[in-house]
C-alpha cells in the first residue's frame, strides 16, 4: 500500500505543471499557484476514531441492559 501511495503522488508531482495549465484555462487564471501533493491521514484517522465511539456506544448499551453480566475493567 505504501509503493503504490508513494507512486501516487510521485505521479502527481510530476503531472503538477500539466495540471496547473489545465486549472488555469478551465478556471481562467493567469497565475495559478504552485500544487503540492500529500496523503491525507484525517479520512482514515475519522473513521477510526469513529469506530472507537461505536464500540464504546454499544459496550456501554450492553451494560446497561445487563448491569449484573458486566465486570469492571
């Protein structure tokens, strides 16, 4: 996973001048601004801390429904 991000954005950086000309033309800019390509982390990190707050959700419902079947952790 990680070669294939990383050629990703190789890829990216390199198509960056080409894709400038292109946001220029179709947005009508003179001067574009320099691209910069990065893996975004915060989608995966979201998700993972969503699934957290599920989990603690449902544990929690859990013990609420049987307060006798639960231990202290």
């Amino acid at each position: 996973m990680k070669t294939r991000l990383k050629r990703a954005i190789k890829a990216l950086q390199e198509a960056s001048g080409f894709i400038r000309s292109l946001l220029g033309k179709a947005m009508r800019l003179r001067i574009v601004p320099e691209l910069t390509f990065f893996y975004d982390n915060s989608l995966v990190e979201g998700m993972r801390m969503s699934n957290l707050v599920t989990s603690v959700v449902k544990h929690d419902e859990e013990r609420r429904v049987n307060p006798d079947d639960s231990k202290e952790d």
